[in-house]
C-alpha cells in the first residue's frame, strides 16, 4: 500500500505525463462507477492494467472513488439504465445484442449496470480534464509545499519518512514491485 502510495505521488510531483495520469485517474473513477463483480468491469479491468497507463493512479482513484462515490451515484446509474432501457428504441438493439450467445453474461439488461456503463462513458472526458487540470495545479503549487511539509515531519514519523522515501526512489525510476 505504501508503493502504491509513493507511486502516486512520485507520479503527480514528477515523473509521467499529465495526460497519462489524469487518463489512468479518469478511467479510475469510471471503472468504480461500474459494479465490481459483473463480467463487463472485468473485460473493462483487465485490458487497463495491460496498457501503458499509470496503473498506481488507475487503482488509487478506483479505491478512493469505490469508497465516496456509491453514496451518490449507484440510485442515479439505477434511474438512468432504467429509463434508458424501457424507451422504445432501445428494444430492437437490445434484443439483438443479448440474443448473441454469451453478451447476456455482460448483464447489460441490468438496469444498474447499464445506467453505471452510460454514466461511466459520459463521464470519462469530463473526469480527464478535470483530473488534467488537478494534475498541472498539483506540479505547479502544490508538491514543492508537500515535499517540505513531509520532510520536516518526516523525521519524526517514521512512515511518512518511509513513505518519502518511496516518492524519491519512484520518480527516480528505482523501485519496482
């Protein structure tokens, strides 16, 4: 955990591009969005950690979103899949698609699923840059403060002195798990 940890902030202060990490942050959120034991998150997960993403901020930003967003989201993503699914318009490509064998297995004609796949979707480029934007502001104001903040204290906690040490071996390219 502190890797994962040290590798995020390592990511944020210094090393990565911007657009790759707000990517992996904004893909992050989206996949939380999503139901976890559904096949569908799964064929959405698995190809995520395979691409070169940063995958410390995909699965931190999944953890932190999986922790505060249901509160909000999960009755909204249930309104939305069961609006979206009871229109007209939507039976004809819906019968089509869970007649071929095995996309029934997706649970699209879940009603949460599908509400949490819309919401996902439509949210992903308006997450990007917001993440984008959190990112430049991160480099630009925050981390010199937080990397002084933490090596004062530091000293006098020995996580957070292990934790920083993390941060500098990280962006130094030095640690691997």
């Amino acid at each position: 955990m502190v890797l994962l940890i040290a590798r995020i902030i390592a990511a944020l202060s210094a090393y990565g591009k911007p657009g790759q990490i707000a990517l992996a942050m904004a893909f992050g959120v989206a996949l939380a969005l999503m139901p976890g034991g559904t096949l569908l998150w799964w064929l959405l997960f698995i190809p995520l950690m395979l691409v070169r993403i940063n995958q410390a901020a995909l699965l931190v930003s999944m953890a932190l979103a999986r922790l505060l967003l249901p509160w909000f989201t999960d009755a909204l993503a249930e309104r939305l899949g069961f609006f979206l699914l009871t229109r007209p318009f939507m039976t004809a490509p819906m019968t089509a698609l869970l007649g071929v064998p095995g996309l029934m297995w997706l649970r699209l004609n879940d009603s949460f699923v599908f509400g949490a796949l819309v919401l996902a979707l439509l949210s992903l480029p308006v997450l990007f840059v917001v993440f984008r934007v959190l990112v430049d502001l991160w480099r630009r104001h925050v981390a010199a403060a937080f990397r002084k903040l933490a090596g004062k204290i530091g000293s006098k906690i020995p996580w957070l002195k292990r934790l920083m040490w993390g941060v500098r071996m990280a962006s130094r390219g030095r640690m691997r798990a």
